[in-house]
C-alpha cells in the first residue's frame, strides 16, 4: 500500500486529490494500494498534472476489484492515463487479495461466479474553470475474462472534460478476437447535477454456447438461426471506442471535429471501410460524443492522437504526446 499520508488504504482503492497552488498542480493526495497503482511525474507545464492508473503485474484477473476517487480541484488539469493497455485476464477461481467478495472454505458456484468477474470504478469531481483529460489505452479482455466497469463524472458549471472508452477484440496472435466472456462499461457525466450524457457498453459471449447451438440445429433445422458470437456480429473491426467532450476547454477541439465531420460523403461500399468515425451533439450541443471504430487498433489511436492533437494548446505539446506514444 503507498500514501502520500502514510495512511492505511483498503485493499483495491485509490485517491487523487490536485488544488492550484501559484502555477504548480499540487496533490494533497495521492494514495492507492494493490492491486492499483498511481504515479505522477514532474511535469513542466504551468497548472498541469499527469497521473499513471495502473495494475500491478501489467493486468487483472478475474475477481479483482479497484475503486479510484478523483478530485480535480479549481483551475487544475489533471491528465489520467495508462502504461500500455488494461489487459484483463481470464476468469479463475480462488480468493484474491483485491477481491471484494469472501467465502467460506467451500465457495458456492454462485460465489465463484461473482469473484470471476473483474471490476473497475472511477468517481471524479471536477472544480469550476479546471479539466480532466482521461485518455487511457485501451481494455483488452483475454479468453474468458469478465469485466465490468463504472465511470462517472460530476462536473462545474465551468468545467470542462475528454474521456476516452475502447476497448479491443482481445490478442490476435492467440486466437482470442472476441472471445472473451463479457465487457459492459457505463459513463455518466453530471453537470451542476443534472445528468448530461449516459453511454453504456455491453458486449456478452456468456450466453452463446456454440455445441448446444450446433445440436440444436442439427436436431431441428427449421428451428430461429442462433445467435451469433461476439465475433461474428462485430467483424470485420477489431477496435471499437467513445470519446465524450464537454466544457470550454475542449471548443478546440470539437470545432475542428465539426468541420472534419462536414466533408464525410455517405454512399454504399461493397466491403466495409477500415475505419469509421461518428460525431453525435450531447446536451443541446454543448457537449458532443465521437464513436469510431478500426479493422486495427493502431489506425483508431492514430486517429484519435491527430482529431485531438488541439488539446496541446491546452495542456501543453509534451504532456499530450504522452497519452499517444
């Protein structure tokens, strides 16, 4: 466990409190414990702060569960972002330092079923006039895995902030496009209170059971098609994502994105295009929300690190650099 306080920490929680002192974002706190981990290096930029979340072991495994609090105080900006891609393993059973739920000596199929399941919260605060930049690498979910993630964010009147949600069909290399058991993440963000965009994720191999689907058409041939795997319904991408802008920092942005989305010409193709993109207005267009999906992921973060590439005026050309390398 690591604090900035030296305090004790439950098990799988974090804590990142950043206040504006002269130019110099300063944390009053900066605490998590495993299987999380947080780092900030020294940044140079004036009322900018960067801060790694990452996992011990370079991933998680089923059963493990994470809580971060963050509070992004007046005038701050605070980039969160990753070392890599958050890589979920596959589901197994047994207790977990990290695992939120405990058993007796002789767990119950249920509870086993509830330990597989890999979880992920995040609840931010963000002050008047400050920003939060939460541009992560992707998920990637093994074969097996189960992953469910929270995210939700309350802003100021004034505030501004970028989120970025992806995830990826899984290792290539192994086989395993698609072929994890289930992903669902939810995004809210408030503004003042009032709830100004909702976007929920849920991809669900656990219910496709492909012996019992082929004997059940073998059996009965005129019996409804079943239902088709994660892979088959999302092919021929491999990357799918949602980015979210809101507040006066991010006009930049969303005004080159306008003007990029104005050029689009929509016709028929007799095979799918490598990358498509989306750009749909939130909250009487105070807020606009991108969807974009790619046959590589390399081709959606190159992308994205071009369609965003403004927000160096904002938070400095080296601190954004550094959410694309």
């Amino acid at each position: 466990m690591s604090s900035t306080t030296g305090e004790s920490i439950p098990v799988g929680t974090g804590h990142i409190t950043c206040d504006l002192h002269s130019s110099t974002v300063v944390f009053s706190k900066l605490s998590s414990s495993y299987p999380l981990k947080l780092l900030s290096p020294r940044v140079a930029e004036h009322g900018v702060a960067i801060v790694y979340v990452m996992s011990y072991g370079g991933g998680l495994v089923g059963g493990d569960c994470m809580q971060l609090v963050v509070e992004v105080g007046k005038e701050c900006k605070l980039l969160l972002l990753s070392q890599g891609s958050t890589k979920v393993f596959k589901t197994r059973a047994g207790n977990r330092a990290s695992t939120r739920f405990r058993t007796s000596s002789q767990p119950t199929p249920s509870s086993l079923s509830l330990q597989a399941v890999t979880t992920q919260s995040m609840e931010v605060t963000i002050a008047p006039d400050s920003a939060l930049f939460l541009l992560p690498d992707p998920v990637t979910c093994f074969r097996s895995a189960s992953y469910t993630q929270a995210q939700t964010f309350h802003l100021a009147g004034s505030a501004s902030i970028v989120l970025l949600d992806w995830v990826t069909s899984g290792r290539k290399s192994m086989d395993e496009e698609w072929d994890f058991l289930r992903y669902y993440s939810v995004n809210e963000v408030f503004v003042e209170g009032r709830r100004v965009a909702r976007d929920v994720l849920l991809l669900d191999n656990s219910s496709y059971d492909t012996q019992t689907a082929s004997e059940s058409c073998l059996s009965n041939p005129t019996t409804r098609p079943p239902p088709r795997t994660l892979k088959n319904r999302l092919a021929p991408y491999s990357c799918y994502a949602m980015l979210l802008l809101y507040g006066p920092q991010t006009h930049g942005v969303v005004t080159d994105l306008q003007a990029k989305y104005r050029t689009i010409s929509i016709f028929k193709r007799a095979t799918p295009e490598r990358f498509l993109w989306s750009l749909t207005p939130v909250d009487d267009g105070k807020g606009t929300v991108v969807r974009a999906a790619g046959v590589d992921t390399e081709d959606v973060k190159n992308w994205f690190k071009e369609v965003l590439r403004g927000l160096e005026a904002v938070v400095g050309i080296n601190e954004y650099r550094k959410a694309f390398l």
